[in-house]
C-alpha cells in the first residue's frame, strides 16, 4: 500500500509508519514540526490515510484525503487492526507504561518469542527506534488512554499498571477514567488474562472477576532480588518489572530469563536518562503529571544522595498545569532537591483552551511552590543561568513532555 501518515514526527505515529515501511509499503508523511500541512501533501494515489488524534477534521490534508475519497484512519483506529492480527499484549496505565512495555518486550526477546513491539519511546536495543519488527505471532503495544485511544485495541493481555487523574482536557473527571478503563478491560475474552497492580486503590475500583487475573505487588518476594538487580533507580520501576516479570510467567517464561533480561536493561528515551559530562551529570526525563515527578526526583535522590540536585522542569499542557496545579505545587514543594527552575508552559497545538491559558503560568506555579531555592526562566536564559550558577559536581535534571530536551545540547 501508499500509506500517508498526519503528525508523522509523534512518537506513536512514527512508530507505526516505521511499521509498515519495514514491512515493506511505501510511506509518506507532513508535521507541523515539518511545515504547515498543505492539501497538496497527499499523494493522489495513496491507499490510506493515518494521522495522529490531535489532528483536527479541518486540517487541510483531511479535507484533501476526503476530497479524493481515500481511507482515513486515526493513529489508534490503525493500530487497533494490527492488534486483530497478532496475539497482542497491551501495556495500559497512568505511568510508567513506555518503561513497562520496554520490558515485557526485552524479556520476551531474551525468551526467544521475537515479537514485534510499538512502544512510545526508543530503545537501544532497537537500534533507537520506537518499534521493532519480530516474526512470532507476539505484538508488543503501548496502549495509550488519552481520547480513550486504548478502546481501539483487542488485546489478548492487558497489563494495567495504575490509574489516576490525568488528561482532564478529553476526561470530566476519576469517574469518568475509570468508567473507560472497566470498557477497555472488558475488550478481553474469556480466554483472556489482565495483569494488575494489586497496590493500587482505583484498578481495584474497575476489576471485572469474571476475567482470568494475576495481581502484582511490592510485597512480593520478588521484590528485594529486583531491587539488588535493576539499574534504574526509584521504587516506581520496581513496580514496572514486576509487571513485566508477571505476564512473563503467564506466557510461561522461566523466571532465570526474566530476571536476566530485566538485570540488563538500561532504560530507554526520556526515562531517567543519565548522560554523563566531565563537570555535572545531566539526566533527561519525560515526567510531566505530579506522581511521575514525584518519583522522579525521589529516584534521583536515592541514585545520588550526597549530590546537589537541580531541576529544570517545563510543565506541559496548559490544561494540565491547570488542573493539577496543586498537586504539582505540593509536589515541588517538598521535593528533594536543592534548585528548581522552572520554564514556560509548552503549548499543546489543537489541545488548549484560551480562557485556560489565560489563568495559568509558569510565573504562577513558581510563586505558589513552597521551595526557597527556585526560580522562573524562559528557556532562552537558562542556558547562561547555569554558566553563572554551577560550581561543578551538581546533578542537573531536565524534565517534561515538551521540547525541553533540546536544552539537552546547549547544557
């Protein structure tokens, strides 16, 4: 086929075109990170059309598919027949899905089952690609919740890792998320497996008992070998590869195997990446909702407990910083580290509100937060702020969903 992909630069859309080009159809792609999208950017014979959900119906090469009466599908409307084809494992949850995924699919290669995997972060092991191409009937998803996207899978497996408040542009509320997330795990048959967090309140909350279920926990005694073995800190990890080791167990993998490949993995893209200079040690994370900088920041405490510790952070979504700024006030507030900066809010295209962005700032966030050492900088400062500032030895985190990684360099 003549696939034409909307948003191609997205981590999940890219993955999927990547897909398919290794599968050998011709692929075609716009991004507003790109250029404007323009009508003349689909090609008159292309077969499909998949775009990312944050595309609007009004987007000129939307309108152009229609005019021309090809296909047109969402990122998750497209995924979701893949996962018809394979038996798919569907790695779903609040946080820590990339990480978990990553895992389950490390051990299932390390097994030998050689599954294909789309996973919204790259991986080393991938060749620092965001999916993998395997010959087995295993397909290895990150199943996303944002537009209720998951409701577009059938999986075989579900691994739920944890449930809270998040994306509150597209949900009314908790109730609402979990009304969602009971219909997605109602998407398994009979002959289906959910794997759960059993520590967590709101998964409770949702659990269907008419499905085959194995629960996980920090209380296991798996637990203290995993904690001797990974090499990526913090408890919230721990968590992540008890799942992974879980739906291990399910597909009957030796435990020896799990914990080896589990004992070799590194981490992946934008997930506490450590990148060492000769002055500092400079750590890259994707955190961006209050629980995940939380666990972030106390992960890097725990790695590096006699170093000072900084964190540039850039909230994402006005929307978001909007409906859980307090919870990212207390967050930062009694966070363990020693400077906080904080940049502007990156701006979402097609996903904020004005009269939500005319209520809330960064300037706000950092007046509000109870934290002596912090201060606000537009990001073009930031790099000079650290020039005047760093004695040498410090920890320098830089986090959020948004374009912040491109101070990575100039750090």
């Amino acid at each position: 086929m003549k696939i034409h992909f909307i948003g191609i630069e997205g981590i999940g859309v890219s993955a999927l075109a990547g897909y398919y080009l290794a599968k050998g159809h011709k692929v075609s792609g716009s991004d507003l990170v790109l250029g404007p999208h323009k009508a003349k950017n689909v090609p008159k014979d292309a077969d499909l059309i998949i775009h990312s959900p944050a595309v609007q119906p009004d987007n000129p090469e939307i309108k152009q598919a229609k005019k021309l009466k090809i296909k047109i599908q969402t990122y998750p409307q497209a995924l979701g027949d893949l996962t018809k084809e394979y038996f798919t494992i569907a790695v779903s949850g609040t946080h820590g899905k990339s990480t978990t995924c990553a895992m389950v699919a490390l051990i299932l290669m390390k097994a030998g089952l050689d599954p294909t995997v789309i996973v919204g972060t790259k991986l080393k092991e991938f060749g620092n690609k965001n999916f993998r191409i395997g010959k087995s009937k295993y397909l290895v998803i990150e199943a996303d919740e944002w537009q209720a996207s998951f409701l577009n899978y059938w999986p075989k497996i579900i691994v739920l890792t944890n449930i809270e408040k998040e994306h509150l542009d597209y949900y009314k509320d908790l109730k609402h998320i979990l009304k969602t997330y009971r219909e997605y795990v109602g998407h398994l048959t009979k002959e289906g497996v959910l794997v759960v967090n059993q520590d967590d309140r709101n998964i409770s909350r949702i659990m269907n008992y008419e499905l085959r279920i194995k629960n996980f926990s920090i209380k296991q005694k798996e637990t203290k070998e995993l904690r001797r073995i990974l090499k990526i800190p913090g408890e919230h990890n721990v968590y992540n590869a008890l799942a992974a080791l879980t739906l291990a167990r399910i597909l009957r993998i030796p435990n020896k195997v799990s914990f080896k490949a589990l004992s070799e993995y590194r981490g992946v893209w934008r997930r506490f990446e450590i990148i060492k200079k000769k002055n500092f040690t400079l750590i890259h994370d994707y955190a961006h909702h209050p629980t995940e900088v939380k666990a972030t920041l106390q992960a890097a405490r725990e790695k590096f407990p006699n170093k000072e510790i900084w964190c540039i952070f850039q909230p994402h979504q006005y929307q978001r910083t909007f409906y859980l700024f307090n919870d990212f006030v207390r967050v930062f507030s009694i966070a363990p580290i020693d400077k906080l900066i904080i940049t502007d809010i990156y701006d979402v295209a097609g996903r904020e509100k004005k009269k939500i962005k005319e209520k809330i700032s960064s300037k706000e966030l950092v007046r509000k937060i109870k934290k002596y050492e912090k201060v606000y900088l537009p990001k073009k400062k930031i790099k000079d702020y650290l020039k005047r500032n760093l004695k040498g030895g410090e920890v320098i985190i830089i986090m959020g969903a948004g374009d912040v990684y491109k101070l990575l360099d100039k750090v």
